[in-house]
C-alpha cells in the first residue's frame, strides 16, 4: 500500500505502514499511513506544525475505545501514549493529570491524596486524554464531573487553556472547540473516604462482572435513557453469538471480544447484527460508545 501523505522533515521519525492492531485494544486494525508517537509536548507541536493542511489526522490514546477497520488510516495517526505521564496535586482538592496518564493511575493516586470522588476512574480502561474526549464513564462517575480547565492544542500545534464552560457535555459526548487534542487536565475535587481496600473491591466486582482478560474495547453501546444495553442485548438472546473470531462475551453482554483470530470486519458486522436484532426484539436503536474510523479492507 502506498502512503497518501508525503513524509516530512520533523525530528520525530513516523512508522509507514503501521499496524494499528499493535495500538487498539481489540488487537485488529490494518496500517496507519503515517503513526507519530512524540515523547514531548515540543515534539508533538513541530509534528504539527510540519503537517500539510488538510491531511487526515486520528489522535490516538490507549486505542480502548476505538474500532480501526481492516483497510487502515490514510492520513496520520499522532499516539499521546508517549507523552509524558503528568500527575500533580495542587492545592486543597486540585489534581492536574496528562493526557497520556492511565486512568487506573489518576484513581489510585486520588484515593491515595483522598480526594474524589475519583476512584471510578479506575474502571475506564484506557487514558485520560480518551476519557476527557467522550466522558468516559465507571461505576456511576464520569470523567467531566470535576473537570475545572483543561489544556488543548490545534492543528497548528498552538497550546490553548481552556475552562470547563466552553465545552458542551453530556452522557458519553464532549463538544468544544474543533480540531483541539486534549493535553491535560485540572480536577477540582472535594474530601472523598473511598480507601485503598474500597478501590480494590470496586475493580473486584468489575473484574466479575466483564471480560477483562479477552482483548475488547469496553463498552460497545451506550446505555439507552432508563435503561442498560447489556440487559436489552441479553435479553435478545444474544450472549454467546459469533461471527468469525468476534464473540458476545458471555461475562458482560455490551462487550465484544476477539476470540484471538477476529478481524475488524468480524466485529463490525456482529455489531449491526446485534443492533439489528434488539431493535427488533425491543424497539430500542442501540447507539455506539465505540468510534468505528478507517477503511474496509478491499477484497482480493
């Protein structure tokens, strides 16, 4: 496959052809044209700065929430997971994370500092960054409750501070300022109890209750008003159905898991099966929480 974007002169050497299911939490996806992966804020603004205008650009965190299709990114893939790991207690209650810190990390420090309510962080498997762009979500807390400022950059690789106000949030949905990245955020948290045992029973009954061990991306759908997708998807009778390696997990019915052998075109298409099928049985059109980008693979 031929690269649709010309390489650039930067200090930060791109990988061509880049395999994205090394980078996504289903382990499938084909090749990113270009896959920057900066070690600094500098870094990251010359990449920026040095890309032509218009050129397809996916930020990239953890890959825990994302659904790379078998034909690949055209454009350039930027990862924040390289950026360094920011965690700061300012004063009283005010905790600065990074974008590239994982959110497992934010929630053990805030329950260290006993600052909160911050402990469902570690339920959102993937980075702060990610979670600050579609208010992630666990255990009944989501990432844009105690969200005072954050730092964004542009296309341009200019850093903006921006407060809490020039954001529109809702339920899995952040809207502001276009074509910005989050680099980091500043939480405005009050006293919280939740202690190290409390955490450890919270992961406890996640790990109980979800498919942690087999490679996925979460939750697939969002929770319909009043109600939970996982129980609609049972209750179609969908837990255990397969369409090649991709599996409606048989632990947690809003997750898909890859057997070991899935491609992306696998998941997908049991994606609109089990659309399909609740709205039949329910009248209910699931939404995704999973972003679906690239192309399908051509067929040969």
């Amino acid at each position: 496959m031929s690269a649709m974007v010309e390489e650039v002169p930067t200090q930060a050497e791109p990988l061509r052809n880049e395999p994205m299911r090394r980078h996504t939490s289903w382990r499938v996806g084909g090749p990113a044209d270009l896959f920057y992966e900066p070690a600094s804020v500098a870094e990251l603004q010359e990449i920026l700065a040095s890309l032509p205008r218009g050129v397809p650009l996916l930020w990239l965190g953890l890959g825990s929430n994302l659904l790379v299709r078998d034909g690949g990114l055209r454009g350039v893939v930027i990862a924040t997971g390289g950026l360094p790991r920011e965690l700061e207690r300012l004063d009283g209650g005010r905790v600065r994370a990074g974008a590239g810190l994982p959110c497992a990390l934010l929630a053990r420090a805030c329950v260290r500092w006993q600052v909160g309510p911050a402990a469902f962080f570690a339920g959102i498997p993937g980075s702060v960054g990610g979670a600050l762009a579609m208010n992630a979500g666990a255990f009944g807390g989501e990432t844009w409750d105690g969200v005072e400022r954050v730092t964004t950059i542009d296309r341009a690789g200019k850093l903006h501070d921006r407060e809490r106000a020039e954001f529109t949030v809702a339920y899995r949905s952040v809207q502001g300022p276009p074509s910005e990245c989050f680099l980091s955020a500043t939480f405005a948290l009050a006293a919280d109890a939740t202690t190290s045992s409390g955490l450890k029973a919270m992961l406890a009954r996640r790990n109980a209750t979800q498919p942690l061990r087999s490679p996925s991306c979460g939750s697939v759908f969002r929770n319909p008003p009043g109600d939970h997708a996982g129980r609609l998807i049972e209750s179609a009778g969908l837990k255990g159905a397969r369409i090649g390696g991709a599996v409606v997990s048989e632990k947690h019915a809003n997750f898909i898991v890859n057997d070991g052998d899935a491609t992306a075109a696998d998941i997908e298409r049991l994606i609109e099966r089990v659309r399909a099928e609740v709205e039949k049985a329910s009248q209910v059109r699931l939404e995704l929480e999973v972003r679906v980008v690239g192309e399908l693979k051509e067929a040969r």
